[in-house]
C-alpha cells in the first residue's frame, strides 16, 4: 500500500459507520486515523510550548542587571531557539494539528488527504523537533561552538520544516478536494477557509526558510562557516520568520478559530460573512515576508513595500475585528471560556498589528534597538497561541467527548491576556527608549516585566493542556454531537469524538451554516 | 426494434487528490528555488558591484552541458506528457515506454550535471560563489531523483493495472511534478548558466 493510499480504517465509505478503533501501541503508532494524528500534534505543541515561554522568560531574565545566571553564549542560543521553536515547534503544529483533525470534519470528508502521509509528517515533525531541542542543549544552537551538533540543529530544522510542509499539503489537499457536494469555497467553514490562506502562504515562504538553512549547512558543512555558515551571522538568515510581515502568517488560521468560536458562541449568523473571508485573505496576501530577509536584503524595512504591508494590515485586522464585533451584536454571547480566550486573541492580534504599524513609520526610529520588534514578536505569538487554546476549548468536547473543566479556561483568559500583554507591551515601551531617555533606567523593570509575562503565557499553554485532559478524563460530562447546542458547521454534526468514517451520509450543503438551515 | 441503451459509465472518481497534492508539493518545491536563486542574484549583485568577477580565478562554466541538459529535460517533458496522453488513451505500452524514456532522459541529466561540475574546476570551498552554485545545482539533482521515484513508483502501479483511461491521477500527478522540476532548471539555466 502507498503513502498516497488511504487505510482501511479510514476508508472513504462514509456509510459504514464503525467503531472507533480501541487504544494500542500499535493503533497509536501505525495510525493514520486524522483525529489521531492531529490530537498528537496538539499535545506535543503544547509540551513544547510551556518549554518554550519558560526559555524565552529565562533568556529575557538574562538581561536584567549584569550578574546573570547564564553565560552569555547559553542564554543567546537559549533566546534563539525559543524564538524560533515557539513558531515551528509549538504555533504552526498547533494550527496544523487542529487542522489535521478539524478541517476534514468541516468539510464533511471521512477523511484527511494521504493520512499516512499525515501520519509520517507528525512523527516527522516530533522527530525532527526532539532531535532541534536535544542538539540546541549540547552546544549546537545558532553560533555554537561544537560543529556536529550544529550540523544536527540545522538538519532537525530542515527535516521538521519538510515535515510542516507535507501536513500542510495534506490539510490544503482535504480542504481544496474533499468537500462534500454543495459546499463551495465560499460556504467552507471559517477555520477551514483560514486554514486554506494560512497554508498557502506558509507553502510559499517556509521553503524560503528551507533553502536558507540548506546554505547554512553546506558552508558550515563544506565550507568551513566562512560565508553563510558563520556563527555571528546564522541567525540572522532566519530571524525574518520571526520579524514583520511574515510573524503574522502564523496568526492566520487563528482568526478562522475566532470567527467560529464567536459565531457559534453567540448564536448568530456571521454578518458580511464575505467581507470577512476577503479579510483573511488580505491578512494572507498582507504577510508573505520571505523577501524581506534582513540578512540578504540589509535595507528591506527601508522599503516603501514593507513599509507599505506593515501599515497596510491594519485594514484587514479592523475589517476583520467589525465583522465578527456584529456577530456579538446580533446574537447573544455565551460566557463560555473558548469565547473569551476568542477574544484574548482578537485584542492581542489588534496590539500586534498597531504595534507593526508603529514599527513601520520610519521617523519614529523603533527598529533601532529591536526590543520593539521583540514585543511585537511576543504580542504575535501570544494571541497565536490564544487562538489556538480558544480553539481547544472550542473542539475539545469534539476531541475528546467530554466538556472540559470550563474554570480552567476562565482562568487562561486572564493569564493569556495577561501575560500576553505584559510580555509583549513591555518591550514595545522599552522599544522607545530611544526617543525617551528616562526609559533606559527603567530597562531591568521592564525586562522583568516581560519575562514574568512570558512565563504566565507558559502557564496558559499548561492550563490549555490539562483543560484538554480534563475533557478525556472519567466522570466528564459526556459531549452531543452539538456540544455547544449552537453549532453552525458541519463538525458539530458527527458523534463526540467521531468515528471512524466520520459522518454517515451528509445532505447537500447549501449554506455557510448548514446546521442552522437543517433546523429551519 | 428498440435500441439497446447501455447503462451510464460509472462517474469519473473526483476530485483529483493526488493531481492537486502533487501541485501543492511542487509549489513547495518550486519556492525552495525562487528563494535559493534570490539569494544567489543578490550575493552575485554584490560581488560584481565590488568590481570583482563573479566565478574565482580559474573556475568556469561552459554552456555546452547546459544547454544540452536544457534540450534534454525539454525532450523529456514531451515525453512525460507522451505517458499522460497514452494512458489517457488506455495505450498502455505507449505509456510504459513513455515513462522509461522519461528516466532515461532524467539519468542523462544527471549524468551530465555530474560531468560539468567536474569541468567547472569550482572548489565548494572557494567561497560563496562554490557553496551557492553547489547547493543550488545539487538540490535540483535531488528533486529531479524525486520526480524520478515519483515516474518510476506510479510505472510500477500502471504495471499493476491501477491506472485506466478514465483514472490516470497518478501519472498525471507525477508529469505535474516532473514539469515544476524542469521549470526549476530554466530558471538555474538562466541565472546561473548564462548570467555566470
């Protein structure tokens, strides 16, 4: 049998509604069952995204006052892996896991596109990202001294990136291929349609990330580290992942979970559902920053076009933030925790992308220290991952057939805002230092500030995972198939957790809403 | 007499999964190359800006082997799209040869790249110039070993009796990836061969 085939158990004959298939090692390693593989997906991100805050909130510790509990080599390397794990290991497998498991049940398919394949980009992924942190511990960060971990650290990045790369044309080939009749491009889901964006655009830019650490390693390699592979300036070649405008086609697929999370938990029919869809396209459109690779193209943020993108995205963001505010308008908020970390997210994208904004008016000179584009950074990934837990409380019952403990995310709303505003705004203050003498005295605060922000973000990943295990624990209350009693798309009619094959047969789709027009 | 009706053919299986995930993988790859060779146009910019020439002292590239490379993979897209239309067609043994000379063409490519990096006499350790054009010239012999697998595995499943006239996503999934492939050497033979 083929990568491209698809397994008996998750075959396409949505008729014969099985079992589900009972817990092994076997049925855990050999599976290609989507639900299976994005649950995994998911819980690893979040292992890696509690590691992650927490090194970042140490290697911020490192700067405050001069005797630090680091040497200055380990809390740089410490410092560039979180920066670069927090997207790849931890926002993007996130969003791939949730769209691994959600996507083909949005558009009605039994299953994802290549499960095996799916399959083997997951244990890729976990894989490639052991290898990235055990290499990155032994000295084999960006810059460091033993050369053979280095090599490592860039082959484990290049295998997780290949890894990324073939979930994501699994999940584009479900949501492009696999939709069931009457559901148009137009009435797919909003996550799903997010998804579809967010895919293609990390489809055109991470490759470019590909081809940079691919140079890295053949003049490290071959070369002797003397051009592409010099230690001081590794880095540099791949922070542009992590810099305005490609940070923000991580946050893509998390304005599709807000816009289903809101719509549902409201009860209402998203208003100008279009105009929100061409939103997120122009986010899209808005964030491809390949080319902007301050190490290849030293005078890019001199640019007028990227200048031009980071102004520019404001438009998208407030069209996006009015059309899913008219949902509020129209129906009636169900204080549920996945709405409020919902909105955690909107308002800590907003933050994000006025602070872009900011960053790009050249006059105000916030590019010269970094610490504005650092705070930028944390904004991003904060509501990132936001998203991504509103998301888990969303599906989580779906996930899990259980309703999750809904005090803990009540609690992650306040943490994920927080710690989200306090990591990333500190630094955007700290960003004028320039302009403001009197801030420079106020740098270690400000630094403690943001580190004690990120590591309340870690606390919100923690509270993210134990909510999604408080689900599939014993004695959780048992989830209907429409766990909210709201639901709009088609996710919310297959069982809780679904079986295999997912749905029996579907009705011809004739709306964005096709559980609403199934009770009209 | 009343005519005899046959029944309806079964529908055509749609949509096709395999044509458009081999789209978007060959998107993917295409973009490994759009960034390799931007960065290589902007280190040569560099370089000749500084008023020094791109290629050290003693490295050259002749644009024979290019070339014929170039008439080569030109040759093996009529080929490819020879094994799409046979099978398309149920002409089975026109598809088989089809696809057989296809990898030949494919192994005569990577024969003659193996024959010019030797006539280049460029040291990968000359500098960017040697880590750049092995690198870009290198990944372009691995997604065309890629293709291959890719035209190989899909022969060996057409061998099998999988594909029919009305279902051939296979190979037109592997001709598709096998065109981005070619479409990845013009833009090498441009920037790299003839710009030098």
């Amino acid at each position: 049998m083929a990568l491209t085939d698809t397994r008996p158990e998750t075959g396409t004959d949505a008729s014969a509604v099985a079992p589900s298939v009972v817990p092994s090692p076997l049925t855990i390693f050999g599976t290609g069952d989507h639900k299976a593989v994005g649950t995994f997906y998911v819980l690893a991100a979040l292992v890696f995204g509690i590691a992650g805050w927490v090194a970042a909130a140490l290697s911020l510790g490192h700067e405050v006052g001069s005797n630090s509990f680091l040497s200055g080599s380990t809390a740089m390397q410490l410092g560039q892996t979180s920066n670069l794990g927090l997207i790849l290991l931890v926002i993007v497998p996130l969003f791939l896991g949730l769209g691994t498991y959600i996507v083909p049940l949005q558009v009605g398919a039994s299953t994802v596109a290549f499960p095996r394949a799916a399959a083997a980009a997951m244990w890729t992924w976990l894989l490639s990202s052991g290898v990235f942190i055990v290499a990155s511990f032994i000295d084999g960060g960006f810059g460091g001294s033993r050369e053979k971990s280095v090599s490592l650290t860039l082959m484990a990045l290049g295998g997780l990136i290949v890894a990324l790369l073939l979930g994501t044309v699994c999940v584009l080939t479900t949501a492009v291929t696999l939709r069931t009749p009457g559901m148009t491009l137009d009435r797919v889901p909003m996550f799903s349609f997010s998804m579809l964006v967010g895919g293609a655009i990390w489809l055109l830019t991470l490759p470019v990330l590909l081809a940079n650490l691919l140079l890295i390693w053949v003049d490290h390699r071959y070369n002797g580290g003397t051009t592409f592979g010099a230690g001081a300036i590794q880095f540099d070649q791949v922070l542009w992942i992590a810099y305005e405008p490609q940070i923000y086609a991580f946050l893509i697929p998390g304005l599709g979970i807000v816009a289903d999370v809101i719509a549902t938990l409201t009860g209402a029919r998203l208003g100008q559902r279009n105009i929100l869809l061409l939103a997120i396209g122009a986010f899209g459109v808005l964030s491809v920053g390949a080319w902007a690779q301050p190490a290849i193209y030293p005078s890019a943020s001199d640019d007028l076009v990227w200048q031009a993108m980071g102004l520019l995205m404001l438009l998208p963001t407030l069209l996006f933030f009015g059309g899913v505010a008219k949902a509020f308008k129209d129906g009636k908020p169900s204080l549920k925790s996945p709405l409020g970390l919902a909105v955690v997210s909107l308002l800590l994208t907003l933050l994000a992308v006025l602070a872009g904004a900011l960053l790009a008016i050249t006059p105000l000179e916030l590019r010269v220290s970094g610490f504005f584009a650092a705070g930028q950074y944390v904004l991003a990934i904060a509501a990132a991952l936001a998203a991504a837990a509103a998301g888990i409380g969303y599906w989580g019952p779906k996930m899990t057939g259980g309703h999750s403990a809904d005090g803990l995310g009540k609690l992650n709303v306040l943490v994920l805002l927080g710690g989200g505003a306090l990591g990333g705004l500190s630094l955007c203050v700290l960003g004028f230092s320039n302009r403001f003498t009197g801030l420079e005295g106020a740098h270690d605060s400000l630094v403690i500030v943001s580190s004690i922000g990120c590591a309340l973000v870690a606390l919100g990943g923690a509270l993210a995972l134990l909510g999604l295990l408080s689900g599939a624990r014993k004695g959780a209350p048992e989830a209907a198939a429409d766990a909210w009693g709201t639901g709009q798309t088609l996710e919310w009619a297959c069982p809780s957790p679904p079986p295999t094959g997912n749905f029996g047969d579907l009705a011809i789709v004739r709306s964005p809403e096709p559980l609403l027009d199934e009770e009209a | 007499m009343t005519a005899h009706v046959l029944p309806p053919a079964p529908a055509v299986q749609r949509p096709r999964v395999l044509v458009v995930g081999a789209a978007f993988a060959a998107a993917a790859s295409f973009t490994v190359f759009i960034g390799l060779i931007g960065i290589y146009l902007a280190a040569r910019v560099d370089v000749v800006g500084s008023g020094t020439a791109w290629l050290p002292e003693g490295a050259t590239i002749p644009l024979q082997q290019p070339n014929t490379m170039f008439i080569t993979l030109i040759m093996s897209v009529f080929t490819m799209q020879w094994a799409v239309a046979a099978i398309a067609k149920n002409d089975r043994v026109n598809s088989y040869l089809a696809m057989g000379l296809t990898l030949m063409l494919g192994i005569a490519t990577i024969v003659m790249t193996t024959y010019l990096w030797y006539l280049m006499e460029l040291d990968i350790a000359s500098g960017i110039q040697g880590v750049l054009i092995y690198t870009i010239t290198g990944a372009h012999i691995v997604m065309l070993v890629l293709a291959m697998i890719f035209v190989a595995l899909m022969g060996l499943r057409a061998l099998g009796g999988q594909f029919t006239a009305r279902q051939h996503d296979g190979i037109t999934a592997a001709a598709v990836f096998w065109y981005a492939m070619v479409a990845v050497y013009a833009l090498i033979w441009i920037s790299i061969y003839v710009t030098k």
